[in-house]
C-alpha cells in the first residue's frame, strides 16, 4: 500500500496490490491494477465512508458454508477484514452495497487453470455478497484485459481504464509471481502450545 498524488485527482491516491484492502471515511481514491484477481468495493452511499479490497485467490465456497479449503483464506479473509473495518468505521452491513471489478483472463498458464482462476473469482465475489445480503450495484467483469481502478469511497463512484500492451504483459508477470509466492507459501502456521 502507498499513499501518492496524481495531478488529474484533487485527493490523494492510496494504491493497494493483492492482499491488501483499505476502508475509510476521508476524501482519498483508491486504487488498484486488476488482472486475473478480483476487487470488491463496498460503500454506504448515505454514510460517506466505503473501501476496497483485491485478492488472487477465493477458495471453494460450499452452499451451507463459506470456509471450505486452505485458500479460502484469501477471498474470505479479504472480504472478512473489509466489512469488519468499514463496520468499526461506524456502517452497518445491512446498509452497504458493492461494486465488483476483475476476473480478466490474462494468465497463460498450462491447462485449465488459467480460465479456472478469474472465474473461481468472479463466482466467489458473487456468491459471497449474495450470501451476506450486499447487493451489488454495478461490475465490470471477465474479459481478457486488465483493468486499472480508481475508487471514491466516499461515493462509490469508480472510474476504470483496461490495459493493453506492452503494460498488460507487466499486470500477467506480476501476477505470475505473486500466484507462485502463495503456492511456495506455508498453507499452515507454527502451533505454539500453551500451559
């Protein structure tokens, strides 16, 4: 995360990457480069204060149960923290609504598991809001580009740009290396036993 001004926007930006989610009431933008993951932004359109999040990977979400499998962790834990935050903020669930962006396949991976992330994704934010009751007001997801977005989360207005090119090729190498930095990584912590 990274706080820093561009000349087009009076409020500063605050980037966030994969993993990361930031709620709030003040006057920033938020924003995020998306390719094959998926961010959430969840605002209270009367309160003034909303947030976003951006994971990689959802887990597999069973119809009686959201925690089904190690990587659960990261659409969930992703969702969890965001509502969690804008709910010490002062909203209440009941009153947020969402607006989803990403899912791009731009992953060239071997088999099935370029298309299968970005649609794991997609059908995990999905169902995950439906789930928890927060209608989602407008998305732009799917396709084959990345997406850069800039989220006001004080309205929840949302400007969006796709990416092509030479930068596209950027967003797929960095997702390349974050995918391969969770497969490498430890699916469980140490256990400390306590007396």
């Amino acid at each position: 995360m990274f706080l820093h001004r561009l000349s087009r926007f009076e409020q500063q930006i605050l980037t966030i990457h994969p993993g990361e989610f930031y709620a709030t009431g003040d006057d920033v933008v938020i924003s995020t480069v998306l390719g094959s993951c998926v961010a959430v932004g969840l605002y209270d359109p009367g309160a003034g204060m909303g947030g976003l999040n951006h994971f990689m990977l959802p887990g597999v979400m069973k119809k009686d149960e959201l925690i089904a499998n190690p990587n659960a962790r990261y659409g969930m834990h992703a969702m969890e923290l965001l509502i969690n935050e804008l709910m010490k903020l002062g909203l209440r669930k009941r009153d947020m609504v969402a607006k989803v962006f990403g899912g791009g396949s731009v992953l060239r991976l071997h088999g099935t598991e370029a298309s299968a992330i970005p649609r794991s994704n997609i059908e995990f934010a999905f169902e995950y809001l439906e789930k928890e009751s927060i209608p989602v007001v407008a998305s732009d997801v799917g396709g084959r580009q990345p997406r850069k977005i800039f989220f006001f989360p004080r309205s929840g207005k949302v400007l969006l740009t796709r990416i092509g090119g030479q930068r596209a090729g950027v967003v797929e190498k960095e997702e390349e290396e974050y995918l391969e930095a969770i497969r490498r990584a430890p699916r469980e912590g140490p256990i400390r036993m306590f007396k």
